[in-house]
C-alpha cells in the first residue's frame, strides 16, 4: 500500500482547478431523451450551478450533430461572471483566422475567460460527417499548422501570409485581439502524433482517467516532448472522470452498480449507440486504452473503477471514481500530486452530479491544496480515507457480484 505521509511528492502540482462539462438539456446516459435541442431554462440552471459551485471552467464539447460551441460558450460568458468557456473546435470546419477572430471576441466579451480545446478527431466516420476525409495523421498535422496560425493572428502587429500544407492566405490582420493576453490552447488524445503536437505546442494536454502509474507515464512524455521542443513553460495536466459520491463508500458502491446497470442497457440499444458513437472497436487510442485497462481489471489504484467504460465502449471519458466524497477527493488529490493541475468532473445525474461535487468534493479538495500551500506538507485526507488501500472498500465493490 503507498504511504500518505506528511511529504509532498516532488511530482505533485501546486494548485488544482476544476471543469465540468455543460449539458444543453435534461438527456442522460442513464435517461436519453431525444433531442438536440436547447431547454434554456435547464441550461441557465445547469451554468449557474456550476458558477455557485465553485468550478473554474465548462467545456462546450462539439459533434456534427451537436449546438455549435462557440455560440454556447458565449451564453455561458454572459450567463456568468467568473466561469471559464472551454470551447472545443474542431479545425476542419473553421478556418484559422476566423477561429482566431471567433476566439478572440469570445474572450473580449468574457473579459479574458476564453480557452480553446483542439479537437483533431479520433473517428474517420464522425469526421466524414462533415466533409473531412483527412487521415488521422494527417488530422494532428493541421492542427498543428492551425496553432501557429491562432497565434500569430492573435499576436501579429502587421498583416502577413501564409502558405502551409493545410492553409493559405494573404494579407490577413492585424487580427483582432484577445482581452489582454493569448488564449490557452489545450489538445488531447494518446497517439504518437497527439503527443508530437500537443508536447511541442500545447498550453494543456487533456487525458481521459487512467490507472495513476500509467498516466504519470504520459505526462512525463509529454513533458519530456515539451523539454526536446525547447520550452521553459510545460503543458498543464488535464484529468477526466466521472465520479460516483454517495453518504459513504458503502452506499457509493450501491448507486455505482445500480448506475452502471441502467448506461450499459442504454448502450445495448443499437440504435443508440449508433447515432451517437457507432459500434466496433474504437479508433482513438485513449478509447482502446481505456478498454484494455477494462479488461485487465474492474478497479485500480484508491478508487478507480473501468467497468464504465467497458459497458460504453469507452465512448468518451469513461472512467470513474467511486466513494464518498472524501474518498473521491482524497482519489483526485493522487492525481493532483501526479501531475494533474486540471480536473474535469462530470457524472451520470448530470446536474444533480454537479451540484453534489460542487456541495461535497470540490471543498475538501480546496482545503488540502490550500493546507499544502500554507505548510509545504500533505494534510490527513489521503491517509484518512484509504479507499480500496483499506480493508473494507474492496468488498463494497465487489458485494452482490456473481
């Protein structure tokens, strides 16, 4: 069992933010309602909780059949006063100069709030959706290309040109100008080709939740990218999971099962599963990472359990974290002191989700970086609430099963 002693990991992050990705309407993957449509009274509520509860950022996630998430981002700029947009873009279907006037003028509104996540795209299918039949290596190339450009539109004095292997312009700018300084550009995934652009260039490099010896094995190539591409500054860590909190581990571990039996009939419905992720192995490496950690174990580490993502096919991030909420805490603060300095949390009861970490996880959390900045040392959480290192949480876990 590891120790929770007083020492502070010499890999541990100094602070540790939150997101939380917006749900437009009340569809869960324990209760789909079809529609793709804006209930704007559940999406102001959804906003303000996150902003009352605490969280630093919102992810505005984009699909072909999905609300556009620059205009969604904006609402939630003029909706809040102190959350972050995280706008995901998709670099096939908006060029770079637009992008970087689109992103710019979100952040003038937002008074320097805006962040942009890349998305290269991980399936050939959804890209073809909407006309882009690049190869997925090639897919990591422009976005590369697209970073320089965001930048330099955003930075450069005088007009210029540019001629690359994706895009081509002239004369364009002076482009107009985020708040007052660049806007954070965060890229994700696990191929070899993620890893090249995201360690060279990316402000933030996002993970899906992984077993935390496997994922301090990522951040340090990538970071070991960022150091041979020559920057002083290294990406931030950015970690997804989709905790499950209850009174206690024991009642945690109920509503686990109970969750997990109700998303893995949702995804069985072929038609479902089709219209949102398709069926098959997945394309993306995080995805085929996330199963094979399925299939070699059902729990890891204080309080990381895969069986959602073999029940979804890890469609999207999937992983979750189960326990109460010191124990779901005490789980976060492992990866915080892996690296990990943002942390996205979403659950299943999405708002009712939200409020709760909001109530519950995000104070304890706050408390321990707040105790460790004041001392340079850990507080009791992590060795208070041992989770599956205990005795006992191994059989919650595992009580009822065949």
């Amino acid at each position: 069992m590891p120790t929770f002693d007083e020492t502070l990991p010499a890999t541990a992050a100094p602070e540790v933010e939150f997101i939380s990705l917006s749900h437009l309407n009340p569809s869960t993957e324990l209760n789909p309602v079809p529609s793709r449509g804006v209930d704007l009274p559940y999406f102001r509520r959804y906003v303000q909780a996150l902003e009352d509860g605490g969280y630093d950022y919102t992810l505005l996630p984009y699909g072909a059949s999905s609300a556009d998430s620059f205009v969604v981002a904006s609402a939630v700029g003029q909706l809040t006063e102190r959350l972050k947009p995280i706008v995901a873009l998709r670099p096939n279907t908006t060029f770079p100069t637009v992008g970087a006037q689109k992103l710019a003028t979100l952040d003038q509104l937002t008074e320097g709030r805006a962040v942009v996540h890349l998305i290269s795209g991980g399936s050939d299918a959804e890209q073809a959706r909407q006309g882009d039949y690049l190869p997925k290596e090639k897919r990591y190339a422009r976005t590369s290309e697209y970073v320089d450009v965001l930048r330099r539109s955003w930075t450069e004095p005088e007009p210029f040109s540019h001629e690359g292997e994706f895009y081509r312009f002239d004369d364009f700018g002076p482009g107009f100008a985020p708040y007052a300084a660049p806007i954070p550009i965060s890229i994700g995934g696990q191929s070899d080709e993620a890893f090249a652009v995201g360690g060279a260039k990316a402000d933030i490099f996002s993970f899906w939740g992984e077993p935390l010896d496997d994922l301090r094995s990522e951040i340090e190539r990538v970071h070991a990218i960022a150091r041979a591409a020559g920057r002083e500054t290294l990406p931030r860590i950015w970690v997804t999971f989709r905790p499950i909190i209850a009174r206690t581990d024991e009642l945690a571990w109920e509503k686990a099962r109970d969750y997990v039996a109700k998303v893995a009939a949702v995804y069985e419905q072929l038609a479902f599963r089709a219209q949102r992720f398709g069926a098959g192995t997945p394309q993306n490496v995080g995805s085929q990472r996330a199963i094979a950690f399925a299939e070699k174990a059902d729990l890891y580490d204080r309080a990381l359990w895969t069986r959602t993502a073999a029940v979804t096919n890890a469609a999207g991030a999937s992983t979750a974290l189960v326990g109460s909420p010191e124990t779901v805490a005490a789980a976060i603060l492992d990866y915080v002191d892996r690296g990990a300095s943002l942390v996205s949390i979403r659950g299943y009861d999405t708002l009712a989700d939200a409020v709760d970490y909001g109530k519950y996880v995000l104070p304890l959390v706050r408390e321990e970086i707040a105790h460790r900045r004041a001392t340079g040392t850990r507080g009791g959480l992590q060795a208070a609430h041992l989770g599956n290192y205990g005795p006992d949480y191994a059989r919650y876990a595992t009580a009822g099963a065949a």
